[in-house]
C-alpha cells in the first residue's frame, strides 16, 4: 500500500509475518486485535471477531485483503490490525477515521527538527550518550546545545544559520530525553 496508515495501525500481511497466522488469527477472533477494512478514500470499518472464524479468514489471512468474492462489495480491501489495550472501552461501530492533527496555526519550523533528532541518534550511536563519562565535547546537555548550533550553521535547508541558546537549549533538553537510554 501506498500512503500513510494512522500511529498504531499495521498492514494485516505485517502483522501475520511478525505474530505468525494462527497466532494472529487466534488474538483476532478472541477480540485481542481488532482488524478494520480500508476503503479507497481511506474509510476504515471494524471487521467483527467472527469473521476470523469463517472460512474466507483463511485466504484474507493469506492476502491481507478482503477475499474477492461475487457478493462480495467491500472485496479487495486492504486489512489493517491495531492491538486493543485490555482495559479499554468496546471498539466503535461503524467507520473509524483516522486522527487528523489540527493546524497549530503560527510560522512554519525554521529547523528539520526530525532530520535532527535522527542526525542526534546516529551520533549517539558513534559517540555514546552524552554523560560525564564520556570524551570532553561530549558530556552534558551544554555540548548537545553547541553541537545543535553547529549543525545549524552547516545545514543548507535551514531557514536561517543561526539558533538561538534558548532554542537550543529547549531543543538539546528534548533531544537527551527522548533518546536517553
């Protein structure tokens, strides 16, 4: 497939070469992964749990798509699975949209802050976490902040070659949190 598929959906054919198809198969007709059909414009609807345990399961297994069958409307759509947490409500019925973000309104980043945290994990993968064990330059949240600063000024995409301490700072604090070990 081609597109997005919202945070915490999976393709079926995904799911069943990771879990395994009687595994998956199993948690889907006992209610512990729900599975929704995608239309064309994006649509999602619940597949009910019985469906696991009827015979066109086995080839929707095997494809990750609703069997084509001649009575069939809603045939050759996509399968997604998403996990359902034990204490949560009974799924909905009817169509499921995906989460749309909202627009925060405001100016757009003046950073490719996701090429940064990404530049930010391979260093740490070479270097290490930034801690007082580690080689001088790169030992506490002030050297991430320099090094956010330096990268700033040698990347070409960004708006502008300069951050600012607080932005950096901010941005460094950030950084160290999601990727502490």
């Amino acid at each position: 497939m081609t597109g997005f598929l919202p945070a915490g959906f999976e393709e079926l054919a995904q799911a069943r070469d990771r879990e395994g198809a009687t595994v998956l198969g199993s948690l889907l007709a006992a209610g512990k992964r729900l599975a929704l059909r995608m239309n064309t414009w994006g649509e999602m609807f619940q597949i009910e749990s019985s469906y696991w345990r009827s015979p066109q399961a086995e080839e929707a297994m095997t494809t990750g798509r609703i069997p084509n069958t001649k009575d069939n409307m809603h045939r050759n759509q996509l399968i997604l699975v998403v996990k359902v947490p034990s204490a949560s409500p009974p799924p909905p019925r009817g169509p499921v949209l995906p989460e749309v973000p909202k627009n925060k309104g405001g100016a757009p980043p003046q950073f490719d802050w996701d090429a940064y945290a990404e530049r930010f994990r391979q260093v740490v993968s070479e270097r290490g976490f930034p801690e007082v064990t580690n080689v001088k330059g790169w030992r506490r949240q002030a050297d991430v902040e320099r090094w956010l600063q330096d990268l700033v000024q040698v990347d070409p995409g960004a708006e502008r070659a300069f951050m600012s301490e607080r932005t950096a700072r901010k941005a460094a604090k950030e950084l160290m949190e999601r990727f502490r070990q």
